[in-house]
C-alpha cells in the first residue's frame, strides 16, 4: 500500500468532516512517504511516530491486530487471497 492510498482512504473515511489534529503511526514505508506527508500538511493533520521497536507505544492497535488474529484469522481456512 502507497502513502497516497492511505491518503484517499482516510479522505473516504473523514468524507468531508474536519479530521483529526494528529495521527499515530509507526515506521512503515507507506506512512513515512511523501504523499501521506503532503496529504498529512494539506489537511493540518501532524503525523506522530512511535519509537521503532516500541509497539507498546500503539498498544491499542496491536490488541485489535491480536484479537483479529485470534478470533478469525486462526479460526478460518482460507483458499485464496480473493
């Protein structure tokens, strides 16, 4: 995924209301792009990077990534990307 698909998507998701003052991410190529920053500078959105290394700096998304884990990912077979 490209730091502009980001960008379009957090367009989608916002839809036009105002978006948040700023966004925690970590060190991804996609979030450390340009075009994410640039979207980032347009939209007055300060880009907020956890240390590397630190995952317990974005606690909240690890334990969503865990559970998604868990209780689906683990459970079902899947025969195809699609």
């Amino acid at each position: 995924m490209s730091g502009e698909t980001v960008g379009q998507a957090l367009d989608r998701v916002l839809n036009g209301i105002p978006g948040p003052r700023s966004i925690t991410v970590d060190h991804g190529t996609e979030f450390q792009s340009q075009a994410l920053e640039d979207w980032a500078y347009r939209r007055g959105v300060q880009l907020d990077f956890v240390q590397p290394g630190k995952p317990v700096e974005h606690a909240f998304i690890e334990s969503f990534n865990g559970h998604l884990r868990d209780k689906c990912l683990n459970v079902h077979q899947f025969s195809s990307i699609a």
